[in-house]
C-alpha cells in the first residue's frame, strides 16, 4: 500500500512538483501515524502478554491451592478416620467398663446384702449374749449374797472357837481351825469382789469433769493409812482432768494404785508414779511401779477374772481386781493394757473415750 502510495506521488511530483512535496510529507505524517498505532499496538499486545502472564501466574496460583486444598481435604479425611476410628474405640471401650462397672456393682450388691445379713446375726448374738451376761450377773450377784451369810457363821464360830475353846485343841487343832478362819475371810473377800465386779458392771454412769490427780492422791493418802510404816514414794502428776464417771474412775484407781502398793511390799526404796502420755493422739493415763513386775508371756492373763501371776502366799488378792479395772475402762470406751519384766516392776496403761451406753 505504501508503494501505490509512493508511485502515485511520483506521478504527482511530474504533474506538479509541489504537490509531490506535500504529498511526501503527507505520506511521512501518515507514516508516523501508522507508526504511532504499530507502537500503541505492540505496547497493548505487552500489555496483554504482560496480563496473560499476570493470570497465568494466578492460574498457577489457584491450580496450587487448589492441589493444597485437595492435599488437605486428604489429610482431613485421613484425620476423620482416624477420629471415627477412636470414637469407635472408646465406646468399645466404654461398652467394657460399663459391663465391669454394672458387675462390680452386682457384687457390691451381693456383698452388702452378706454384710447387712452378718449385721443382723451379729446383732442378733449380741442381744443374747447381753441377755446371758445380765442373766450371769444376776446370777453370780445372787449366789454371792447368799454365800456371805454361812461364810459369816463359819468365821464367827471359828473364831469363838479360837478364843474359848483354844485351851481344848492341841496345836494341829489349832492351825486346822486357823487355816478355816482365813480361807472363810478369802472366800468373803472373793465374794465381796465379785459383787463390786458386778455392780461396776450393772451400775449407771455419769458423764462429768473428773479430778484423776486429785483421787489419786486420796486414794495414796489412804493406803499410806493402812501401813504407816511404810515409806513408799508416790509421784501423782498435777492436774489430769478426765470425762467419766468419778465413782468408777476411783474404783480403777483403788485397784491398780493399790496393786502397786501390794507389789512393791518387798522393794526398798518402794516408788509408784501416776502420770500421764499420748497414744494414738489421745492422753494414755499410767500407774508404773518397781515392784515384783511380771512375766510378759502371760500378759493375756493379767485382766481374767481369777487370774493371778503370783502365788497368794506371796502376794494376796482374788484375782478380781484388774478384771473390774477393765470392764470399767471398756465403759468409758477405753482400753487398758500393761507392760512389765520380773523384778523390774509394771505398768499399766488406760484411756478414757465417754461414749453413750446403748
């Protein structure tokens, strides 16, 4: 187009040399238009090469998230799994100790039924070993009234027959009549014993503030009465204030100070101690001695009624004493127990819990 152009300004410049000029500069002027939109094209046609690789790019981009996506739409999926495979596992699992729970609890059923059923012959026993022990008590309490009144007539008539009628027995007489008189006063003395062991068991309690220092030093204070030669060192710690029955408690007091002082009989100097320890928490109350002591193989022995670790000949009593300090202590909801070697004294221990009687 460019040459017909040229050819037929060529044809003008020889018509007319001017209008050949002006159509060169007419062709120049398009020419640079032409070129001028040439440019504007190729920089459109960038443009959009420049867009393409703008959106190529961004398509590249998005197939890229789009693999990511289906990546993690895999790595969700695994996970679900995964997580229905757990959930399954657990109410498997839940299923089991569900069963375990529901025969746990079967047997905890069938256990409870056994011990409301062993409570209830437990209980059942008691009442009746109660009733028996009330029966018992009744019973020795009634027989041992009854034997004091001949045991008073054969002492009464031994003993006129040692003072009237001595001049008319030779001396084996004599000592058979003697030996009758003191086993007479043994048997009272046993008889007197077993009634105070059944009334401590029979009797009401109170429930009151007790001064145990203070019955302890009247209970020395009357012993040293009974032998006052005797120069035995009591050490009573001041001040031990006790819940119980003041009555009882002097009782339990009597009983193993009055042990002490019995045991100590043959020691020089002779010393009984009254204070007081813990255990279990709780203050212990003890009586301790450096008396005659005992054996602890035979500590079982020592709170049986009719018990004794010493012959009477040696050390006098019935055997009732500590089985009384017992029952009494078990009353207060207590324990006691002793502790000792031959020779080398005893100690006894107890504590006191009030609780109400049933």
């Amino acid at each position: 187009m460019t040459g017909e152009i040229i050819r037929g300004a060529e044809r003008d410049q020889a018509a007319d040399p001017g209008s050949y000029a002006k159509a060169i500069l007419n062709i120049l002027a398009d020419f640079s238009d032409e070129k001028a939109r040439i440019h504007d094209t190729q920089k459109a046609t960038l443009n959009i090469l420049a867009d393409f690789s703008d959106e190529k790019a961004r398509f590249a981009g998005v197939q890229k998230a789009n693999l990511n996506i289906l990546e993690d739409s895999a790595g969700e999926k695994v996970w679900l799994e995964a997580t229905q495979q757990a959930t399954l596992n657990i109410l498997e699992d839940f299923g089991a100790e569900t069963q375990k729970v529901e025969q746990t609890n079967r047997e905890m059923a069938k256990e409870i039924a056994e011990r409301k059923r062993a409570e209830e012959a437990i209980k059942q026993l008691n009442a009746r070993l109660e009733l028996a022990n009330k029966e018992l008590e009744a019973f020795s309490y009634s027989v041992s009234h009854d034997l004091r009144a001949p045991l008073r007539w054969i002492d009464g008539f031994s003993q006129i027959l040692l003072e009237e009628y001595l001049d008319k027995l030779d001396d084996q007489g004599q000592q058979y009549l003697r030996q009758v008189r003191e086993s007479s006063q043994q048997m009272a003395q046993l008889i007197d014993d077993l009634i105070n062991l059944s009334r401590v068991t029979r009797a009401e309690m109170s429930k009151e503030p007790v001064d145990l220092s203070r019955i302890a030093e009247t209970v020395a204070e009357a012993l040293r009465k009974t032998q006052p030669d005797r120069a035995v060192e009591f050490v009573i710690e001041k001040g031990m204030m006790a819940q119980g029955d003041p009555r009882l408690l002097r009782v339990v007091l009597e009983n193993l100070l009055g042990n002490g002082w019995k045991y100590t009989g043959k020691r020089s100097p002779p010393r009984i101690e009254f204070g007081r320890t813990e255990q279990g928490g709780r203050p212990a109350y003890f009586v301790r001695d450096n008396g005659a002591g005992f054996d602890m193989a035979y500590v079982h022995k020592l709170f049986g009624a009719f018990q004794r670790l010493h012959a009477v000949s040696e050390f006098p009593g019935t055997g009732i004493g500590l089985a009384t300090v017992q029952r009494i202590i078990h009353r207060h909801g207590g324990r006691v127990w002793a502790e000792g070697a031959v020779e080398k004294g005893a100690t006894f221990y107890f504590t006191l819990e009030m609780r109400r009687e049933v």
